[in-house]
C-alpha cells in the first residue's frame, strides 16, 4: 500500500508537535501544510509567519495560506493534492463541509480537552481557572460545527499544582502528537467506529481576554491561584498597587495559597523574603514572583529590595 497522503492544518505552536510527527512517521506522507496568512506582529507590526509555517519551511513541506478556508480556489488547490486525510491542530478558522468531507477518510482535529467539555478557542486556560483535577486530549473527526464533531480517541492527563497553562500546553501537544499518529492508522483501517460527543457535560471555553487577568481579591485564594496559573504566559494575571500620580500595575507570575493567612480583600498582610501575602475572600494568597510594569520579573525577596509593598497595603 503507497503511503496516506495527508494535508495538515495549523496555526498555533501547540500544531506543530503533530506537525512534526506526522512527517516522521512510515506511510504517511504530508502533501502540503495549510497554515493561517503571515499577520503583523510587534511594535513595527511587520509580518510574521505562523510557527507552523516557519516549522514546515524547516522540513523541506509546502506551504498554503489561503485567507478563507471557503474560498473555492483553496478548495480546487487541496483537492488536486489528492489527500487520504487532513490532519489539523489549532489552525485558528471554522472550516466547511466542502473541505472537511473532501478526502475519503474525512479530516481529524486534535483538540486539546476532553470533550464534549471545553469546545472552543481556549480549553487549556478554562481547564485550569475551573479547578480541574485533569484534562487530556480527544481526536475528533471533524464536522461544520465548533468542536462537535464524533470522537475517535481520547487521552487523559492529571494537571499538577506546579502546572500552569504554558507547561500544560507543552505537555498536551506532545500528548496530541502521540495520540493523532496512533490513532490514524487504526481509523483508516475501520478498526476504531467514531463515537457521537455525549449530550451531557457540554461546555464551552470562551477566548480568553487581557481583562480576564485581573486578580478580584474578593474571590477565594484557591480562585485566585487558579488565575495565576491558568493565565501564564498569557494575558498574565495582575493587580495594581496604590501609587501617585496613578496606581501602578503589577504582574503576578507565581503565587500559592498561605496556610492559615486571612484578611481583608486586597489587604498586604506579609511582605518579606517567604513572599507577599494578600488577603482574599477566603483565605490568603502568597505572591512568589512578580514584576511592575516596564520592569523585569523577579522573585519576590528580590522585588522587594528594590520595590516596597507595605504591609497594610490594599492592592486594587
């Protein structure tokens, strides 16, 4: 049998483990890689290509950036490629039928939850912010809908205290990879029949915004750990200490629960070399490395020795 010719589509970083590894792997064959346009970036806003389009650049691939997926020029270009199957991650568009359905074993996404839980742009985030003792990695045949579509495999992983959401971004990509690889030879073969999506535990995980990295000191500590680490690297979580003329921002990029530590919402009640510890709703949270704005991120015994944050303090 001749190697399965495959179209892969991605954007983001967390597509280009799978990327890699379908190009690795005996009898398959990646065709062409299908990648969003170069967009402006930085403070000169000059073009820049995707990771995925730098990473198939790399490997010798050709590259496709249509600027709608629709458009039926893109739609000809795919289907003179001939592919078996397309192979997508984190490619950054809703995709229609006419592309999806045009190979003869129908396109795979790796999709970076457990569905049906977590549909939507930003599952790794929303897994964390929730509290969740685990989340994992489901590849998904796809369909018209936002992440609807039946499953085919799916793999679990616990999420650590030390996680936050670049360590576990790193880890579910790898887990990605290994599952996608894994699993197209025994789709294609009609060992594995996919499934439809429970009704039940549907949920959806919202884009993310700047705004939403704004600590709410009223909220409990364990909430606001969560924050912290869900929101790293990005937007960041943050909160503002009282200053003139203006409050200055200030970056949380680690922090934990305080055993025992109390106060009210905002409140500095500790700051030496073990942290800085502020009162919540419930409980208190401990900030362990932090950086003002404009300046470099620090633990926080060195922050301190150039940044006082009084205890009494409300932060904002």
């Amino acid at each position: 049998m001749s190697d399965l010719r495959i179209v892969f589509m991605g954007t983001a970083p967390l597509a280009c483990a799978s990327l890699q590894a379908l190009s690795q792997q005996a009898g398959f064959r990646v065709v062409a890689v299908v990648t969003q346009p170069d967009r402006p970036k930085g403070r000169e806003l000059k073009r820049q290509p995707s990771a995925v389009k730098e990473l198939a650049l790399r490997l010798g691939l050709p590259v496709l950036q249509p600027e709608k997926a629709r458009h039926p020029a893109f739609l000809e270009e795919v289907r003179a490629l001939e592919p078996d199957l397309i192979a997508l991650a984190a490619y950054g568009q809703l995709l229609p039928a006419s592309l999806l359905d045009l190979p003869r074993f129908g396109s795979l996404n790796v999709h970076t939850s457990l569905l049906p839980k977590y549909r939507g742009a930003a599952p790794i985030q929303w897994a964390i912010l929730d509290d969740n003792p685990e989340t994992g990695v489901t590849i998904m045949k796809m369909d018209a809908g936002l992440d609807t579509g039946p499953i085919v495999s799916r793999q679990a992983t616990p999420i650590q205290p030390e996680d936050n959401a670049q360590t576990l971004h790193d880890r579910l990509a790898v887990l990605g990879a290994e599952l996608l690889v894994g699993t197209i030879p025994e789709y294609v073969a009609g060992n594995i029949v996919a499934a439809p999506q429970p009704l039940e535990g549907v949920s959806l995980a919202r884009k993310i915004s700047k705004e939403d990295g704004r600590l709410d000191w009223a909220q409990p500590a364990r909430a606001l750990w969560n924050r912290v680490r869900g929101l790293t690297p990005w937007p960041g979580a943050f909160t503002f200490q009282p200053g003139e003329p203006a409050p200055r921002l200030l970056k949380v990029w680690r922090a934990e629960v305080a055993d025992g530590g109390s106060g009210q919402p905002g409140e500095v009640l500790q700051a030496d070399k073990a942290g800085v510890v502020v009162g919540c709703g419930r409980h208190a949270l401990r900030l362990l490395e932090l950086q003002r704005e404009g300046g470099k991120r620090l633990a926080a015994r060195e922050f301190l020795a150039g940044h006082a944050i009084p205890v009494g303090t409300r932060l904002l």
